[in-house]
C-alpha cells in the first residue's frame, strides 16, 4: 500500500476494528470500492495504481478502501475472498457489485459509470469532448472502414495510431492474420492501450476455435451431453467471435454454474476474457453480477 503520506486524499487502509464507521456508513453518502490486495500479489501490483488514479481523478465521487488480506485475514473470510484482486462496491450500506481479477482503467470507468459514478469535477457544458461522442457516432460498414483505413495509413505510414484503428477494423471483418501482424508492430507506448489489450483478447478467441467443430455440431454435443464444458466453451467462444455477446455468456455462465473450477478454473477466465471485448457496459454489468453470485 503507498504510504499515507503519498496517497490520494480518497484512498484509505480499511481495518476489521473501524470498518462499519470508514466503509459501511460513509457508503450511505459516498460509494466506497473495496480493493482486496496483499504484496505478492501481482495483478495487485497492476491494478492499485490504476484504482488510487481513479479515486484521485475522480475527486471524492467515490472511496477507495485497502484491505490487504495478510494484515486483515478477518475482513476476507467475512467477505469470502478466494483470489486477489478482488474488489466490493459498497453504497448505501449494502454490496452492490463484485468483481474477481484485474482490469484496465477503461473497464474500471465502465463499471463506475455502470453504477452512475461519475468524476465530481466540473467541466464544460455544451462542449462535447472524449470518448462520448465517438460512441454517438453513426454506424460504419466494417469493410468500408477498412478500406478507409487503409488509405490513411498509406498515406501517413508514421502515423502508428492509424494502425492500430485499422487492427480493430479488420477484426472487425473476420482478418485476423493482418491484424496481428499490426498489432505486433505497434510501438510500447500503444502495446498496453486499453484498446489494444482489447483487440488482443479478440485474437486469442478467434485462435481458440480456429480448428474447432462448427458451431452446429457442438450444440448438437451440448443436447446430446449438457455436462460437456469443453463443447460449452468453444461454442460460447464461437458465439463471442461472430458478435452474438449475450449468447457467449450464457453458455460460459453456465460453465461456471456446473464446475468453477473446470479445466483449471476456465469458466471464470472465459467470463473475465469476455467481459474485456464486449462493448455493451450494461450487458457486462449484468453479467459480472451473475459471475459474483455463483462465485460468492
């Protein structure tokens, strides 16, 4: 934990003794996100600076609570915490969300938004700026974006951001091979972009059923054998690579349902996995909330 001293004004250590006065009953004013953590903890490592820049740009929209699980082994058998990261968000006194593992900031934001937390400091009114108006935008035809993409990348090959914009469109078009091929070439700077670590998880999908029975005969295993989680998975991928989100998750839901801990816990890696290429904030919230159902 970054020592108090340094520490954003709205992050605090959360303690067994003061938890219902630091967390509980100032969730019934201000949202309170509980980070359990420890210091070999990798993912933790990842993901701290990521939420104590949150809480700090946020401005006291929301609390940041540390728990680290050595130090408070009571708070995280209270809350029945079986891996790390695992974060709690508390408001009005009562846990409205849990979320086991990492995640970029992009999804952080998405699931404060989700929850209708929003960063408490002003702007401009009537201006419209950042990621808001690109997702008000119209929508394009996939392989006329690409061809658009393509002309601005030849006409402007320094520009390394253009080809990252063309990655995501040719994903988008089924051409995977090409995409990679971008994708490796991008400098550091744009290798660790939330939308490149998107565009990532997309490619380990489509690799995952490159070789896999059509989509049709492993509903038909499925019918024949509703137990059978392998099939499970390379169906919900194939629903998840040809764009049908909701149905992909229901089939890895189900996995978890039947055997979290199959094939070295894959159903809970595949939601997580998932949830990082659906753009659908609300489905993903409603489904994040079925994954910390089963799992707690």
């Amino acid at each position: 934990m970054t020592p108090d001293t340094t520490a954003p004004a709205h992050v605090f250590d959360a303690t067994t003794e003061a938890f219902e006065a630091d967390v509980l009953q100032k969730s019934l004013q201000t949202p309170v996100l509980i980070d359990f953590w420890a210091e070999w903890c990798g993912p933790c490592k990842t993901l701290g600076p990521i939420l104590e820049k949150l809480a700090d740009a946020y401005n006291g929209a929301f609390l940041l609570a540390k728990v680290d699980v050595d130090k408070e082994q009571q708070l995280a058998a209270a809350f029945q915490v079986r891996s790390i990261p695992t974060l709690f968000l508390v408001k009005g006194g009562q846990v409205v969300d849990a979320v086991p593992g990492a995640l970029t900031e992009g999804q952080m934001r998405e699931l404060l938004a989700h929850h209708g937390i929003e960063p408490a400091a002003p702007t401009l009114e009537g201006i419209p700026s950042g990621p808001e108006v690109e997702s008000v935008a119209a929508p394009v035809d996939p392989q006329a974006e690409v061809a658009r993409l393509r002309g601005e990348v030849a006409a402007q090959p320094d520009q390394d951001a253009l080809k990252l914009d063309l990655a995501l469109a040719l994903l988008r078009t089924g051409e995977t091979a090409e995409a990679e091929c971008l994708l490796d070439g991008l400098p550091a700077n744009l290798a660790t972009d939330d939308r490149t670590v998107n565009a990532r998880a997309r490619l380990g999908f489509a690799a995952t059923v490159k070789d896999a029975p059509p989509a049709e005969a492993l509903r038909a295993a499925i019918e024949a054998d509703p137990a059978d989680l392998k099939a499970r998975h390379l169906l919900g991928t194939r629903l998840l690579v040809a764009g049908e989100a909701e149905a992909a998750l229901e089939q890895f839901i189900e996995m978890l349902a039947r055997d979290r801990d199959f094939d070295g816990g894959l159903p809970r890696k595949a939601l997580i996995d998932a949830f990082r290429v659906i753009d659908d904030a609300a489905l993903v919230g409603r489904y994040r909330r079925r994954m910390s159902s089963l799992l707690f």
